[in-house]
C-alpha cells in the first residue's frame, strides 16, 4: 500500500504567489508554508460506497433553492442557518426538500436530503468519492466555493465529484427525533450522527446503540468508503474546525487509515492569507502557535457524550501527550 506525503494548498497553481525580484523574510516564511499542509495517498477499494450529492449540485440547485421563498437565504447563510435543528417543528430547506421522502433505511417518512434527490440524475448524485470535514457555522458560498476550487486544482468534473456531507447525507429528520427522546438535550446542532451505516441500521439505532466502539466502527467504515478527506480550514489565521472535535477527530481517524487528506479554504481566504503572510512575516509564527496549540481534549462538541467517547477512543488508541 504506497501513501505519498506532501504538501496541497489547493490550486497553488492558479493562485500561486509570484517570486519577487528581492525575496524577503515573509515570502520565505509563505513558501515554507505551502509545503505544511499535506496530502497522503492511499491505494485502498472503495469497499463501503454511499450516496453523496454532487459539486455541480450544490453550486446550481442548491444554492439557487435556498434563495427562494420560505427560505430567503444567499450565500452568506451558515448551514445553521439553512437547517435549525433546535426547531423541531420548523423545517428548513434541508428538512423540508426530505420531509415527505422514504428513508431507505428504516422504512420511515422522512429522509436524508440526498436520499430525496432521483439517483438516476448523475449529474447531482452518486457514490460519494469525496468528505467535506467542515463545520456547520461555515457559510454554505464559502463551502461551495472551497470545493469547486478544489476540483479545479485536482483537475475533477464537478458533475462527477460526489460530496459527503454529514447536513446532506445523514437523515436530520432523525437526528432531532432522536436527540429529544434520548436526552432531550434540545441544543443538539450535533455531528453525531456523522457516521456510515453497514447493511440496513437506521440512524435511530445508531444513536440508540451509541458507544466507543460503534462510534469508531461506523466512523472508519465511512472514512474508507470515501478514501479522500478534504479539510476545510478557516478563518486561515484560526481555523473554526480546528475548535471542534468531530474534525480533529475525522483528520485523526482519515490519518491513521491512510486516505487522502487535503487541507483546503475558500480561494478568498487564500488570497487573504498570501497577501498577509507577504507582509507581515509574524503572521507566519501566529498561525503556527494556532496550529500547535490545538489541542483534541479542548475541542468543542455540541453533543457531550461526543467529546466524552471520542477522547476514549483517542485514549485506549493513542493517547494524549
């Protein structure tokens, strides 16, 4: 099994930093930066493939659906802002694009959203080939735009790269049923149902039969059914997915089965940060303080039992220093 270590900060080539005449201190420090991020590659099948939506959809359908009415949001809504999970009975787009669709799964009236999209359109479904590990405080243009400059770096058709992302591709419908009868915990904006289901278990039975290893099982199913993780990092200078546990914990598990991972940001942010870093070499050292100080055991969850069985398992596997 060959993996490949190096260095991908997405379209480099078509944003890439001019070499000045005279090259300072900053440029130095920018160019040792670029080779900071990494991507490693594996050889591993496909061997639990799934259903994610794709690049060329979210980019068309779905950024034009949400701007209709009852919805009124644009680019800059958050994923929050889209689906609200703490109002039960006030379906967001993402609910309400699924509310009267069966899951596959469980045979109930209520789906995923990519469950509710004709899997005969390849152009807007597939096996998912692809993991967006991002946040859902992140605005959905930022993501979107993230992920079309990343399949033009990687040279992919974005009407045959399929995403899996944990708002699109997990049933939220039983995500909020679940968490009200199980803990009644109402801020449950959670992750936690951010794994992959082998044969026909719902998600209801997972979240019933939460434990470390149930966690970790249906986590690296998925992780190997995709086998290329993209990383969304930003703000650059203080990445909001470095605050939360469910994406220290993806790159972790994505790290130790060899996929591919790729740390990415919008092209905006990119810009951004080159312009900074150009001029201002201290930037440099405070994105490194940034990234050495994070730290798994300070991440947030929206779920607590989250945090709890996820440091376990980084615990009984690896352990803390």
């Amino acid at each position: 099994m060959g993996c490949k270590h190096s260095v991908l900060l997405a379209s480099d080539k078509n944003q890439g930093l001019r070499s000045p005449t005279k090259e300072n201190n900053g440029i130095k420090k920018l160019s040792s930066f670029k080779k900071l991020s990494f991507s490693l590659r594996s050889h591993k099948p496909s061997i639990n493939p799934t259903k994610g939506v794709s690049v060329y959809h979210l980019q068309t359908t779905f950024l034009q659906n949400i701007t209709q009415e009852p919805f009124n949001l644009n680019s800059s809504s958050t994923i929050y802002d889209i689906e609200n999970l703490n109002h039960k009975n006030t379906l967001g787009y993402i609910r309400t694009k699924s509310q009267f669709i069966t899951d596959p799964n469980d045979g109930k009236i209520g789906s995923s959203y990519v469950d509710s999209l004709d899997e005969n359109d390849v152009d807007h479904v597939g096996i998912a080939n692809l993991m967006l590990s991002y946040t859902w405080g992140y605005k959905i243009g930022d993501i979107v735009d993230t992920l079309v400059d990343y399949c033009n770096s990687k040279h992919y058709d974005t009407k045959r790269t399929y995403v899996w992302l944990c708002c699109l591709c997990v049933n939220q419908h039983r995500v909020v049923e679940t968490s009200e009868s199980e803990s009644g915990v109402k801020n449950n904006n959670t992750r936690m149902n951010h794994s992959f289901r082998k044969g026909q278990k719902s998600d209801k039975n997972l979240v019933d039969d939460r434990n470390d290893e149930t966690i970790q099982e249906n986590f690296l199913n998925r992780i190997e059914g995709v086998n290329e993780v993209v990383s969304m990092v930003y703000p650059w200078n203080k990445p909001m997915s470095l605050s939360r546990i469910w994406c220290l914990f993806e790159l972790y598990t994505a790290y130790n089965e060899k996929c591919e991972i790729s740390i990415v940001m919008p092209p905006s942010e990119r810009i951004k940060m080159i312009k900074e870093l150009s001029s201002n070499e201290s930037c440099f050292d405070d994105l490194l303080e940034t990234l050495k100080g994070s730290n798994i055991q300070n991440a947030e969850a929206s779920y607590e039992m989250d945090k709890i069985r996820i440091l376990n398992i980084i615990k009984n596997k690896a352990g803390f220093t």
